[in-house]
C-alpha cells in the first residue's frame, strides 16, 4: 500500500513538474504570441489619410481655431442633436471621456450644426471639461468643406478585415447633419483612422487604437487608475 502511495506521488510530482515545465510555458507563450499578432494587426489598420486640417469654429466661449488641438491625439466627431442616434453616440464619446479624463494630450472635437446652442448641448450631455472636450459649430457649407476636402467620407463595411486599409466614396455628397463616423488624429495631425459610431465593433477597435498610440510616458501612477475604476 506505501509502496502505491509513494508511486502515485511520484506520478503526482512528474504531471506537476511537466506543467510548470511544459505547459505554462507554452500557454503562456500562445497568450503572448497572439496578442502580439493582435497589437500588429491593429498598428497596420493606423495610416495615414492626410492632416488635420486649418479651421476657425465658433465654441462655447468664442472662437476656437485648429491650433487648440495641434499637438494632441484628437477624435474627431460631426454630430447632429436631431438625430435619434444622437444620444446613443453621444454616451460612447462621455464613455470615453471618462476612461481618458486624466490624459492631458488627448481631446475630442465635436462638430455641431450652425442653429445649436452649445452651452445647452455642454449641459445636457456634461461636457463640462473644456481642457478635454471642444464644442464647435459653423454653417453647413463651412462643415461639409471640411468633410470633402480634407477628412472625406469612408466607405466602411460592417465586417472589415483585421489589419486592412480604409476605401473612400466618391459619389456621396458631404452632409455634416449625416455623418457618422467618428475620425483618429494622432499627436502630428495625421489623419490615422475611421470609426462607423453606430458600431460597437468599431468602436472597440477605436479605444484599441488610441490605447496604442497615446503616449505612454503621461500615464501617470498605475495605482491611481486602479482607484478610478473602484
């Protein structure tokens, strides 16, 4: 009987053995490999579509030019309060404002109709953060200027392939009251993304990118992002 006990043990000792030996290793490696695999792919979908472009918008508190925002991770964002979408984008960008609201170099630009009073719209949405967030309008011309000749508009289908470039329309007309695509602009002003807002694997894909090429030298203590989230 000891002599069975003491030859199970040894069984025990060598299945240990070969799992911390073996197989964690291995597992471990997969799990590495593949988010490795999973970061490159995601680097590949950031190019470069072309350069913020120079602009001078009405804000809450008066002019706001292009020069507020040069030098910043920017996401930029055409929003038309009358929309039924409206509400639903709107609690993807306070989503993201929270998860963001400590990084000093990252800052959403909405762009509203001409007619919107902003400090209502700031108020009912709680964009209070004007060192983050700028509400901006101008007239219809003036936005869809900006859509057809610098940001465009992308023709995303619903299942792009993982790492693939984005295609552009050339026949759609620039409608700032309907675009729905939210736009990443890096640090440099390059154009680098395009993001449907009515998506949710977009958006996924979105707080992906910007987690990868936000500067990591701002993050600031670990410790603190931990007590944000409790």
């Amino acid at each position: 009987m000891e002599k069975e006990q003491k030859k199970s043990n040894n069984y025990l000792q060598a299945a240990i053995l070969l799992l911390m030996i073996v197989v964690f290793p291995a597992g471990s490696w997969v799990y590495m490999n593949m988010g490795y695999n999973r970061s490159k792919t995601a680097i590949a979908e950031l190019q470069d579509y072309g350069h913020l472009p120079a602009f001078q918008l009405t804000g809450v508190k008066g002019t706001v030019d292009s020069s507020l925002v040069n030098g910043q991770m920017t996401l930029v964002v055409f929003i038309n309060p009358d929309q039924a979408a409206t509400k639903d984008r709107m609690q993807v960008l306070e989503t993201l404002h929270r998860q963001f609201d400590e990084r000093n170099d990252f800052k959403l630009l909405i762009h509203l109709p001409e007619i919107t009073d902003l400090a209502a719209f700031q108020k009912e949405y709680n964009l209070t953060d004007d060192r983050q967030i700028y509400l901006v309008k101008g007239d219809s011309q003036t936005l869809a200027s900006l859509i057809k000749n610098t940001y465009r508009i992308p023709d995303l289908s619903e299942a792009r392939e993982p790492g693939s470039s984005v295609d552009f329309q050339t026949s759609a007309s620039a409608d700032p009251n309907n675009y729905p695509y939210y736009i990443l602009i890096d640090e440099k002003g390059k154009i680098r993304n395009y993001y449907h807002a009515d998506r949710t694997v977009d958006i996924e894909r979105m707080v992906e990118h910007i987690a990868l090429i936000l500067p990591r030298d701002i993050e600031g203590d670990p410790r603190l992002r931990r007590d944000r989230e409790l």
